[in-house]
C-alpha cells in the first residue's frame, strides 16, 4: 500500500471520480433504453456495477477507494487484513 492508501482525501477524490464514471454509465444505460436497446443498455449497466464493485467495493469487499482502507491495519506482509 502506498501513502494515497491511507489518505482519507485522496480516496474521497477518487471515489468521486468513479461515481462520476458510474453515474455517466447509468445515464448511458437509460438513453439505451429509451432507444429501444436493451442489450446496449444491460452492457452500461453491468459495467457500471463492475466498475463500483472494483474500485468502491459492496460493503463487505474492500476495493481499491474505500473510505476504509485508511483506517486498516497493515498485515504482516504491510497489505491490508
């Protein structure tokens, strides 16, 4: 893990960046519907959901911009638990 691991603002900032990212994906997803393409639109979708689940994690998953990785204790190895 690097010094931007454990900076609660460092992480804020890229969290906000991948929501950004997820919420323009949605958006992308809910012109497809409307578009009458629903196979372009479940493609948004999931990669929305990939893109959250990889960098922000689902709650029990600590990903990459967790607000939580600042507060975890190193391993034995210096990774997080």
């Amino acid at each position: 893990m690097t010094d931007f691991d454990r900076d609660p603002d460092a992480l804020a900032w890229a969290r906000s960046k991948v929501a950004d990212a997820v919420t323009r994906f949605r958006e992308y997803a809910s012109l497809a519907d409307r578009a009458g393409k629903p196979e372009e639109a479940e493609m948004w979708r999931n990669m929305a959901g990939h893109l959250w689940h990889a960098l922000i994690g689902d709650g029990l998953t600590v990903a990459a911009f967790d607000e939580r990785r600042a507060v975890l204790p190193p391993s034995g190895e210096g990774e997080p638990s």
